[in-house]
C-alpha cells in the first residue's frame, strides 16, 4: 500500500504516529517493531462501536468472541474502555496480567480467549482509572503494541462509547480492518450510532454491519413479545445508512446472568449464531482490503 | 474557603484552573468572571453521574429536572457528554443556541428548562465530535462560563460515561455542590459504579444518593415483573458504599417513547416523584457545605 507520501506503508508503520504520510527520507528512521510484536501474528483486526453507552456492546463483542472460538478461530479480545473495563468480569478472568521479557501477557479465558483489559492491570477491579485522554490513548496504543497476543485469526477490540480520544487512536494507529456497530432501538442510540458511522467512514475501515440488541423483552410467565426500548429500527437505520444489517437480537435476562457470572462461555444463542454467520459473509466480501 | 497554596478560594477562581493551589502571590492575576457569569447566579450545581453507559443517566438527568421544575424552580441542563449528547432530544430541542453580547443564550425546553449541549452547536444532530480530550474538556467548561445561564435554582450536569476527561474538568474545575450516582441492576454495572463512587471521593463533593435504574420491566400483557438485568442490587450497594439509597425505577416503554418523541416534560412517574423527594432531602442536609 502506497502512504501519502509516497512511501511504502508496510506491516511495520503501524506502531508509528507518521504511518501513511511519511516520506521515503523520514522513513529511513523505519519504525521499529516491539517483541511483542514481532512474537504476534493477528489476522484481522475488528473494532466493536456504538457510539451510545449501554447498548450491549461488550456483550457483543463477548459473544462474537465465543462463536468464533466456536468455528475454531484463535481469538483476542482488547477492552479500549480504559475507564469502563467490563471484558474481564464477563469472562470470570481475575487476577493480573503477566509479564514476560517479550511483554504483556494476555491471560486466558476459560475456553482460550485471550484477554487484555486495564482491569488486568490494577490491583482492584473497582478502582477507578482517573486518567485524561493522551495517558488513555496511550495504555490502548500499549495493549496493542506490548502485549504478546501470539498467532490470532481475530482480534476483536471493545471500544468505549463516544466518537473521542480512543476511537481516534484506535483508527488512526492500530490496523483495524473491519467495523461492527451495535445499536438499540431508541431513535436517540440511533442518532448517536449515526455520528459513529460517520466517524468510521473519516478514518475508511469497512463497516461489516449494524447489530441491534435490546430488541425486545419475551415475558418468561406469558410468552408476550415487549419491546421495551421502542419499535426496532436497526433495519431502517442500516439501509439509511448503506451499511448491511445482521440482525437484531433481545434483552435476554439469561446473558446478564451469565455475564454477572462471567459464564458467557456457556451462553448458547441460535439468534446470534446467525448474526455471527451473516458477519462472517462481510469480513469475507472485504477480505483483502486490509487497511493500515 | 482556603485552597492549598493558602490564598482564599472565591467564587471567581471558578474558572482558572490553579483554583485552590495557587499562591498569594500568583493570584494577583485574579481570573476574572465571565460576562455570561456576571449576568448568571446559579444556587446549586448537581452532577448525575454513572460510570458506565446506557443505565439512564440522561434519562435521570431529565426526570430529575422536570421535577424540580414542577416544584417551581428554576432548571438548568448542561449537557457534558459532547460525543454523545442526548438531552436536546429528549427534550425535543432543536435548532441552534443564540449568540447574544454577553454570551451564548441557552435555548429553552417547552416548560421553560434551560438546556446546553453540543447538538445544539452543530449544524445536523448526527454529525459526529470527532475531538480529543482537552478540546472536549474546555467546550464543558465553556458551557459554565460562557453560557448566559441567568438565575438558576439548579443546574445538572449530565456527565458522560467513565472517569476520564470530562468528569475530572467538572470536579476540579466547576463549583460541584453534589452528586447523584445512576446504577442498574448488572454486577457490572455496580463495579463501574462503585468506580465512580472512588473518583468522586478524591474529589469530595457529598454524593446525594443511589438511584438503581431499569431495575425490573413490567408485562405490559399480564403484569409480570421481570428483572432483566439481573436481581436488582441497588440498596446493598447503596450500603456497602455507604450513601443514601434513593430508589429503584422500572425500565419503562412510555419514557423510552416520550424520550425520543421529545416529550419528556409528559411522563409521570410517581415512582421518580417519591425519589426526587428523597433527593431534596439529602440536598438539604448537605446545604451549606459549598464545595468551590
């Protein structure tokens, strides 16, 4: 791929601030790849937004974690909700990350996933992180630079919400193939979705497609369909938008469980099965298009 | 008031940002009040506050301000998650805020509350804030000291998720009186909190109280009552965090619906009425402890 200024942009540019428009002369100062790195090999690297807070985002990313694991893919998942970590609880992952002379090492959920969060990093896991934006950008830019993430098919990376210092770092210095967006049905998400899918299309990864969670409620006594949040959207919202819609999936009071208890390995669900199958036909259609 | 440096902490440092560490000497250059400051008097200044995204907090913000309004006082939104601001169109706000010469007019909600945003800056409601945090950072100290805010009982601010940027500038920066805590059933959700509850400790304005949204939904068909974000936890947590608990709130399809029709000054709900009472009370027992 060819950077703006002329220069070659190779694997190695990632890491660094100037990758994509430097000249051929600063890039004689090549950007130098950690250990961490050059012990890693991620094939795809998909970010997970909403924009609105709330919406289920971690869970989706949790869940589409698993069904790959399932399909026998090696995954990794960075949490870059820095002050809002929630991964780690929904894998029953404790304790601290290790440290090795190669760098990080991502711990592992129950079923192999590897994990990095910054509540791996802290001593308490509600401590809060009272940081300001450059030391936050820089912990995700080190979640993708120093830790040993190994040889994985997908890197999903959980981002926090808002269109501000996080998702522009992620865009602009990790390699990010693909976006999945998540929404819920209020017309207000829907709005704040609307500014995310602007933003990506400034930075130009692929939209994969737009989920809606939160759909509606099925009452356990009477079987009665409620859709709390309001009329689903996600459809509608997708095709004004032109980006492919997945699928829509409920308030599913059996996944809080699950994710309280960080069991959301053994959450079984044929709707996102699909809506995993669906995603999987769109990373394929953009295979190819990486976008450093 | 006296600040670290052992200079007097007026009203007036509200706006420099060596408030309460400077020295005598260097506040011979004394920040100067705003025109917009001098034409506003504002009594008490409450942030509603979460840690994590989508448990309600702007709905809260909103049911809150419509009851104070109700009471008979005098209300005001700000408005301080700048990428994802949502109080304009609860409120069914449009349009664009005015420019007056003593400095941005806060435009009016249908019942007379005063609401500042960023959606109400930009020229389309879903053009995204693509800024990093020290920008975002002085537009909500610019929606203190800029906006013609006049004379207010209360003014809330709607803080975005997590303890980066924009909750540090509101508790050092802005004279914060107190501070409402939203949770909602998820463990989750509560260790976030639980985050936020440690951030605002360091800052040490008194927190006024719980308030455990989405706590259940109701069968609209046979009135089951379903907690589906999990058993609601709300006043255990209250208690283990010790602050008040001021009550748990249903997740409500009417609010949803009022709420993107931009008709939250319609919703009735004698479930807030009794928690907004609880609040008042807590209010009073902290008056006087100003904290500038």
């Amino acid at each position: 791929m060819i950077g703006k200024g002329g220069c070659t942009v190779s694997e190695a540019c990632n890491s660094c601030s100037a990758a994509g428009t430097c000249t051929g002369e600063s890039c004689s100062n090549e950007p130098k790849l950690t250990d961490a790195q050059k012990a890693s090999h991620i094939d795809k690297i998909i970010a997970v937004m909403s924009g609105k807070g709330g919406v289920g985002k971690s869970s989706v990313t949790s869940m589409l974690a698993v069904s790959l694991m399932r399909q026998g893919y090696k995954v990794g998942i960075l949490d870059a909700d820095i002050t809002g970590p929630s991964v780690p609880r929904i894998f029953g992952v404790t304790g601290r990350a290790g440290v090795s002379k190669t760098g990080i090492l991502a711990p592992q959920s129950r079923d192999g996933i590897k994990l990095m969060s910054l509540n791996l990093m802290i001593e308490t896991e509600d401590d809060p992180v009272i940081l300001r934006g450059p030391l936050i950008t820089q912990i995700v830019n080190q979640f993708y630079t120093e830790v040993v993430w190994g040889d994985l098919d997908y890197l999903l990376i959980d981002l926090p919400p808002g269109t501000g210092d996080v998702p522009i770092t992620v865009f602009q210095s990790l390699p990010v193939d693909g976006v999945v967006m998540v929404t819920s049905p209020q017309s207000l998400a829907n709005m704040v979705v609307r500014k995310a899918i602007k933003m990506v299309r400034n930075y130009k990864p692929p939209i994969y497609g737009l989920i809606e969670n939160m759909a509606y409620v099925q009452c356990s006594d009477c079987n009665h369909r409620m859709e709390v949040f309001g009329k689903p959207q996600g459809k509608d919202e997708a095709e004004r938008t032109n980006i492919p819609f997945l699928g829509e999936l409920p308030l599913d009071p059996t996944l809080a469980q699950l994710s309280d208890a960080g069991k959301v390995e053994d959450y079984q669900s044929p709707v996102f099965d699909q809506i995993a199958k669906r995603l999987a036909e769109e990373i394929k259609k953009h295979s190819g298009e990486k976008l450093a």
